[in-house]
C-alpha cells in the first residue's frame, strides 16, 4: 500500500512538472500558430494578411525567448539542483576617467546620461546570448516541449474517450490507451528539459571570454580612477601640508639669519620655530607615507597590522586569524584598507560597539570575516562605498558579500585568491 502511495505520487508530480514543461516549450510555438491563423483568416486578397503574421512571429520571438529561458533555468534548478549559468551581459558600472569622459563598457561618452542610455540598448539588443536564446526557443518544441506534451495528451485523450459516449467502442479503447500513456510517461516526460537546457543554454566559451573581457576592462577603469584619485590625494596633502610647513620655514631661517647680528635673541626665538615646524612636517610626512602604505603593514604583516588598527579603534574590535603565511604584497595592502573601510563604516553608520574580525587560510586564497553588532540594513548601493570596496577587491578576482539584516548583526565577507609569499 505504501508503495503504491509513492508511485502515485510520483505521478502526480510528474504530471503537473510535465504540464509546466509543456506550457513554457509550447508558448512561442502557440505565438507562431496564432500568427498564422491571423494570416488564414484575413485572406489571401489582404495585402496585410502575409505583414502582420511574420511581425507577430518576430516581435513575439524577441519578447518571449529571454522569458521562456529564464523559466526553463528556474525550473531545472528547482527540480533538479542543477544551476545553469544565465551568462547575460551584465551592465558595467558607468565610471567617469581621469579624461573627463564617462565610460560604460562600450565607449566614451560625454556626460553620465548618455552613458547610461547607450548602455542600456547596447547591452540589451548586442547581447551575444539572444542568439543563443533564440536557438533553444526553437529547439525547445522540438525535444522537451514535444515529450513533455504525452501526459497532457493522454490525459485530454482519457477524458474525451472514457467521458464521451458518442465514440463508442474506439472512443472508449482510445481513452484507456490514453489514460495508461499519461499515468505511464508522467514521471519521466519532464526529466529531458536538464539535458537540454545543460546543453543549449549555457554560456559558450566565446560568451565567457567576452564577458571576461567587459569585466576586466571595468577593473582597469577603477584601477584607473583610484590611482588618480590617490595621486590628487598626495599632492593636496603636500601642498596644504608639509609644502606651507616647509615653506614657513625656510622664510623663518632666512629671518633668523639676517637677525643672527643685531637681534641674537629673536634668531635664536625663530629658530626654535623652525624646529618645531620641521618636527610637525615631519610628522605630517609620516601620517601620508602611512596612508599610503602602513610601516606595520610592510614590516610585520596583515594579521599585526589590523590588530594595530583595532587598538586604534573607538569600538571593542577582537582578532582572530588563522594565516600561517604572509600573503604577497599588493593582497596584503587591498585587504587591509578594505577591513580599515569597513571598520569605519561600523563606527560611522552601523551604531555598533563591537566588531570581530576573522583571518583564515582556504585552499585557493583568504577569506575575512568583519562581522559587527550594529543595527544591519548595509546594503551594496551603485555609487557606494561597499559597490567601490567590491569592485576594488575584483582586481584581485576577490569577491565581497554581505549579509545585513534588519536589526543585525552585519557580516562581511571577503575572499581574496592567492598564493603564499
């Protein structure tokens, strides 16, 4: 008994699965036929009757294939498990260069708006993968769809044979056979719409080198942008700072030197000056070489260097770190100023009081955990910080996630690739 419960439940799933596949692989088709009828019925002599038809066909075509597939990748994965990569061209950010022009993954345009218009048809219409949606639109009636059509079939089948008595013997004959189709076929009339949609609806390689190749050339605009932004940070701390402080200075000794004859006492009241200003250059000088590049940081490492950052914090910050390498250099700098952003957006706008920061070693690379006890709702905004912070990390082919509830906790999550130095 128990297990002809489980065999009609699995009937009973594979019929409305089968159903479903049916629906989504018949719907273009159902277009295609609709069109034609519309052609039949206007007639022959309408001028109009050959036009409207293959418009319908066309503007149906390209509305319903994008639809169709991402119902199709939702229905495998839900059923199965299996994930099969959509490979969409993403939308870059639209960044503006250090020329003055917005870049947005396609050309240079002149203001942000045009940028984000072209963008918008560009990724839309040029999308290598329409191609690609469009041939398993067509293919789709032709395999799945057409399997996945015997249990509806049957089933409509038993109905009209076995309710309708107007047939007879071959109705009642036809309803049966119909009947034991669709009970027979229901749990495995669904099952080909995986090996279909692994095979025609993943990204080509040429898609996957091209879509590499968009986001490469996106890290190379940040890249860009950050060194400017870094070199217009150098040079008006030079300028306001160290720059006046040295200038004041040297007009401080030049007064001390002419008043060394007739005045000692001022001299000497000056050149105490001059030594305190060469002191707090030198402190100021100190502050930029640490902004770009902590001495702790070179000498002793990541893991010293953010307990050295979490000792300089208002906040109660613990690490813990399980990093029995140093990772090379460039790794070490990205993660430590991306932990030092995130700490200060703890103090500045999560209202937290403790942090925990977490170092651990993994197969491919590093992962850092910055977890607070602030009250959540950080979120990853376009023009944002943690947008800037994960676009940075992507040079490396680092990723960064965020888990940030309402109410907290927020956790950060990065992951870095890389070899031991």
């Amino acid at each position: 008994m128990r297990q002809l419960g489980t065999w009609a439940a699995r009937v009973g799933v594979g019929f409305s699965r089968a159903c479903a596949v049916a629906a989504v692989g018949m719907l273009i088709p159902a277009v295609w036929a609709a069109a034609t009828a519309l052609g039949v019925r206007w007639g022959p002599g309408n001028p109009w009757s050959w036009l409207a038809p293959v418009v319908l066909v066309v503007v149906g075509t390209l509305a319903l294939s994008r639809p169709v597939c991402r119902t199709v990748r939702h229905l495998v994965a839900r059923w199965t498990g299996t994930v099969v990569p959509a490979g969409y061209r993403q939308a870059p950010p639209v960044t503006r260069m250090a020329t003055g022009y917005w870049w947005n993954g396609f050309g240079y345009e002149r203001t942000r708006r045009d940028a984000l218009m072209d963008q918008k048809w560009r990724i839309r219409w040029k999308d290598p993968a329409n191609l690609r949606d469009l041939r398993f639109t067509a293919v789709l009636p032709l395999t799945a769809g057409l399997v996945a059509c015997l249990p509806p079939a049957g089933a409509a089948a038993a109905v009209l044979g076995l309710g309708l008595d107007a047939w007879g013997t071959p109705g009642r004959l036809a309803g049966a056979l119909g009947l034991l189709t669709a009970v027979a076929v229901s749990p495995y009339a669904w099952r080909p719409i995986e090996p279909v949609a692994v095979r025609f609806l993943r990204p080509s390689s040429a898609m996957a080198l091209a879509e590499r190749v968009e986001e490469l050339i996106a890290q190379r605009a940040d890249v860009t942008n950050v060194q400017a932004a870094e070199i217009r940070r150098i040079e008006r701390d030079l300028h306001d700072g160290a720059q006046a402080r040295l200038v004041g200075l040297g007009l401080s000794l030049a007064t001390a030197e002419k008043l060394m004859e007739t005045d000692p006492e001022r001299a000497k009241a000056l050149m105490k000056e001059a030594r305190a200003g060469a002191t707090a250059s030198l402190t100021e000088l100190r502050e930029l070489v640490r902004g770009i590049n902590p001495p702790v940081l070179s000498d002793r490492g990541l893991v010293d260097a953010l307990r050295a950052l979490a000792l300089d914090s208002p906040l109660d910050v613990t690490v813990e770190a399980d990093l029995p390498h140093r990772p090379d250099p460039p790794v070490e700098s990205a993660l430590y100023f991306a932990v030092a952003e995130l700490l200060s957006n703890a103090v500045k706008h999560a209202g937290a009081t403790r942090v925990r920061i977490s170092l651990a070693r993994r197969e491919t690379g590093i992962r850092i955990e910055v977890e607070d006890d602030g009250h959540g709702g950080a979120r990853v905004r376009d023009g944002g910080g943690l947008a800037g912070l994960r676009r940075r990390l992507a040079v490396f082919d680092g990723t960064l996630e965020i888990d940030s509830p309402a109410g907290g906790p927020t956790r950060a999550t990065l992951e870095v690739p890389c070899a031991s130095s």
